[in-house]
C-alpha cells in the first residue's frame, strides 16, 4: 500500500484546520498597536477626567492617537478598560 | 484565504517575510499572521488540547510575543520552530494555570511529541498543497479543512456538484505526487518542533 494514499493525506489536511477568523484578524490588528493602547489605558487611569472622555467616544480617542478604530481594536480598548 | 496557484508573484520565502516584519511592514506582518495561524491554532488545540477560550489567550499571546520579539530571532528561515516553541510554552503555562496536571503529565509522557511530529508532516502536505493549481487547492481545502459539502463547493467554484468527487480524487493524486517529490527532492525538513 502507498504510504501517502488518500485517506493519509485527507488525515494530514485535516490537521491543519484554518484558525477562527476573527482570531487571525485580531492578531493581525492588535500587536502593532497595542504601545499605543496601553498609552491611552495608562492615560486613563492616571486621569479620571481623560478616562471618561475615552469611555465616552471611544473611536475619537483611538483617532486622535492615531489607530484605525475597527471593531477588533474597540473591543480589545474595552477589555482592555474594563480589566485595569 | 490566500493559495499559491492563485497568486500573480511567487509568495516570499519565510526569511523575506520576517525580514519585512522587522522593517515594520505591515503587509508582512498580516501574511505572516496568515500564513501560520492554522499551525498555531494545531498545535494548541489537537496537540495541547486546550478549550476554545484558552486556545484564543495562547493564540493572541504567541502573536503578540512573535511580533514584540522577532529582532531576537537569529535565524529568519526558522521562524516557525520558533513559533512552535513558543506556542508550547504558552501552552504549557496555560495549563499550569488551569492545573491540568495529569494532561501536563500525559503531554511530557510522548504523546505531545506524537501530536507535533504528525503537524510537521501535515504542514509538509501543506506546503505541497501550495504548489498545486488553485482551484485543486481550492477544492481540497475547502472539503478537507472547512467541512465544506460537495453542494456548498460546487456553487462556490461554480462548478457541478457531481463533479467534485472526482476532481477531488485528481487534486490529492496530485498532492500525493508533489509531496512525495518533495520528499525524495529534499532530506527531512527543518526536524522536530520542540
């Protein structure tokens, strides 16, 4: 019998399933911006009057630190807020 | 998702990639994200049997550790060991954390070794998936590793669904073909991930 016959090579096809997507998004998003996220929660919890600006409009403040405000990047901010 | 077959210019070789990454390209970075999120999402789930939220924690912090220390690499063709390797540790800490110490046991007892070397060989296969024609990719992919059905692929490739039985059965004599090449092309690649 051939060592690579179709039901080999099927199992090692199913053996590298693709990762969630919004996993590999996030992970493409997040690492490049993430200094810049933690500046703006260190800024939150060092000034109550900025952490409720940021709350208030999230996407203002990722804007003006100059991250693209996609939903992937709000919700890792929120996380991110809600944890400190 | 990305195929070889499909692609006007051939993709960069994993040192080009990372040496983009280093540059600061962020192109690169998403490709390289691309490129070995199956191999990471593996190696946490099958290999270290993780849950789905704790497999997401250990596939965000690989990432995150692979983009802060890639100037620590030394030697860019070997990004994915060293990928593996720190999908390990994060893994391993994970469960330490969870104290699942008798699968930790089980883990350090062979059966990790097992799971990684089986994942050595599918991303052989892998690779050699990337060699073929795009629509065999196509196909192969989506009925192998999405689950898809013949009806659900048939009207995505726009193809009759009687069909794919049979183009499925070319496509993997054509895998079966290439990754052999491969094989007797090449002496075992780049060992063992641990």
């Amino acid at each position: 019998m051939n060592a690579y016959d179709e039901e080999r090579l099927a199992e090692l096809l199913r053996a590298l399933p693709p990762a969630p997507q919004a996993w590999v998004t996030a992970a493409q998003e997040i690492p490049p911006i993430r200094g810049r996220l933690d500046e703006l929660v260190a800024r939150a919890e060092a000034d109550a009057r900025y952490r409720e600006q940021l709350i208030a409009d999230l996407e203002r403040a990722l804007e003006a630190a100059g991250v693209e405000p996609s939903p992937i990047v709000l919700d890792a901010l929120r996380e991110r807020l809600a944890g400190e | 998702m990305r195929f070889y077959g499909l692609m006007s210019s051939p993709l960069p070789t994993d040192a080009e990639l990372v040496a983009r990454c280093r540059a600061g390209d962020q192109d690169a970075w998403r490709e390289l994200v691309e490129r070995f999120s199956r191999y990471v999402y593996a190696i946490a789930v099958q290999v270290y049997r993780l849950s789905e939220p704790d497999a997401e924690d250990v596939f965000q912090e690989v990432f995150t550790r692979v983009y802060e220390r890639l100037g620590q690499l030394r030697d860019d063709g070997a990004v994915r060991p060293w990928i593996a390797q720190l999908t390990r540790r994060c893994c391993v800490d994970r469960l330490r954390q969870g104290v699942r110490v008798e699968l930790i046991e089980e883990l350090e007892a062979g059966e990790a070794d097992d799971s990684l070397d089986q994942l050595e060989e599918a991303w052989g296969v892998r690779e050699a998936l990337g060699e073929l024609s795009g629509p065999c990719q196509e196909v192969l992919d989506r009925f192998f590793t999405r689950d898809e059905s013949y009806r659900t692929i048939g009207a995505a490739l726009e193809i009759p669904a009687g069909t794919i039985a049979s183009r499925i059965s070319r496509c993997l004599a054509q895998l079966r073909d290439r990754y052999e090449g491969r094989i007797q092309e090449r002496a075992p690649s780049g060992g063992r991930i641990r």
